[in-house]
C-alpha cells in the first residue's frame, strides 16, 4: 500500500490533538474512519505510531520522531501549492451568439 497525503495528515492532526475524537473532528471526517487511516499508515509503515488507551493517546519515540519530518514536509508542499495558486490566472472572453442589430 502506497501512503498518500490523507494518511499523513490524519496522523498530523491526531498528534495534534492527542485524540481521535477531536482530530476527526477537525478533519470533519468520522472517527472510525479516522482511526482507519492511522492504522493503514502503521501498516504500511510497519511501526507503531501512538500508543492508545481507552482515554489516552500519545505519541511513540518513532511517532514523534516521524511527525517532525511529516510536518516539514507538509508545510513545504503547502508552500508549494500556495506559490503554485498566486500564479494561475484566470483569461475570460465572450463571444456574441447574435449578429449586432
């Protein structure tokens, strides 16, 4: 399984939020499909990125470690697609349907 940008943004915003429930919140998605979305990205990573309790969750080392470098990563392509829209501009043209009286 390839990691896509919703994985990594999903963990982003649970780190965050040290919560499921308030980061699918933020995310204005459920949180099973939240909680999904972690687990597919510990999968694909093949480690364990929270510790979870009933009440509590937090990062591992290798969470923490892997949410500095996600981040970075995150803000640069944001910066990208920022830079990316201030240069598109928009060409509008109208053509008459009817002869001029």
């Amino acid at each position: 399984m390839d990691v896509e940008l919703r994985h990594l943004r999903a963990f982003v915003e649970v780190a965050r939020q040290q919560s499921f429930t308030r980061a699918a919140e933020k995310l204005t998605i459920t949180q099973p499909a939240l909680t999904r979305t972690v687990q597919q990205l510990e999968t694909a990573l093949r480690v364990r990125l929270f510790n979870r309790s009933s009440r509590h969750v937090e990062l591992t080392n290798v969470g923490n470690s892997f949410l500095t470098q996600v981040e970075r990563v995150l803000n640069e392509l944001d910066r990208a697609m920022n830079a990316l829209s201030e240069q598109v501009s928009i060409r509008l043209g109208f053509s008459w349907l009817m002869p001029d009286p």
